[in-house]
C-alpha cells in the first residue's frame, strides 16, 4: 500500500548515482522501511483488506491508471501502462505495470495463465529500455519485504541513462 508519509532515520546507508552534473542520493534505509511497512499491510490476511481478488485495496498506480494522479506517460496499451517514476534511482527510471492486478501483488503470485502477461510486459520493458537507453539498461522487480517492494502492485523497473553498478544492492 503507498505511503504519503515520510519518516526520517537516524542511521543511514547511503551513496549517490549519475554523475557530478546528475547525482541522484539515495537513502537505502528509507526504501527499506517503505518495503517493510508495505509487506506488513500486504500480509494481512483479512478479506476486508484483501478485496475479491486478493489484490488488496488500489495502490498509487491504480490511481495512475485511472488518470486521477497525474504522471508523465510512457506506454499504454490494452495490457500495461508505463510512466517515469517520480523518485527516480537512475537517470532514466520508468515503471511498467499490468492494468489490472488479478491477484499479482508480486511476482511470486504469478498464475500459469499469467504467463502471456508476464511475457507482454517484459516484451514491453525491453521496448521501453532500448528506445530510451540505447546502451544499455537495467530490468529490476522487487519481490516482498526481502526484495524491498513497496507497492503490492507487480510493477518492473527500467532503469539507464549511466552505467549500473554490480551487485545492486
């Protein structure tokens, strides 16, 4: 579930990304504490929480999907919408989302029937990655507390525009 709440730690991990001209920051704790407090309202089992497809209640990217939040678009098509991510980690930072959940919170929820979804929508990033980094670009999907996903929505990062770092995190 998306968070308009900022918290601030006292003890951090963090570094900078890009450039000298385009350094991003990035405080690794704070994406951490929003993937554990996602994962903790993602574990609720109540079906009140939950809704019919187990989808949980919309997410900030249901709001995206349905125009009522503003975002710069990248993709739409009948199955996946893409938009530039608003706290980029990268240069380019673009996030790619099935329009509809069914169930898929996260990856490790995928369903066999699934698979041509999945297929369209990493057909899709690739698309997206080659036109907007043409050397080269990252695909990342977070998966639970331990990936650090913040929003219950399976959703697949496409990030470039300077060279990645190994290993990520």
């Amino acid at each position: 579930r998306f968070s308009t709440t900022t918290t601030t730690t006292t003890t951090t991990t963090s570094g900078k990304i890009g450039d000298d001209d385009d350094d991003i920051d990035i405080d690794m704790s704070d994406e951490v504490k929003k993937a554990e407090e996602a994962a903790a309202e993602a574990d609720k089992d109540d079906h009140e929480v939950l809704g019919e497809d187990g989808a949980g209640p919309p997410t900030v990217f249901d709001k995206l999907i349905s125009g009522e939040w503003k975002c710069e678009k990248v993709h739409d098509d009948d199955l996946c919408f893409a938009f530039r991510d608003i706290e980029p980690k990268a240069p380019v930072h673009i996030v790619l989302i099935p329009k509809k959940r069914d169930g898929l919170l996260k990856l490790s929820h995928a369903r066999e029937d699934q698979k041509p979804l999945l297929g369209h929508m990493l057909y899709v990033a690739q698309d997206i990655g080659k036109r907007e980094c043409p050397t080269g670009f990252r695909i990342v999907i977070n998966d639970g507390k331990d990936g650090s996903q913040a929003v219950y929505h399976l959703h697949i990062h496409i990030m470039g525009g300077r060279q990645m770092k190994w290993p990520p995190g």
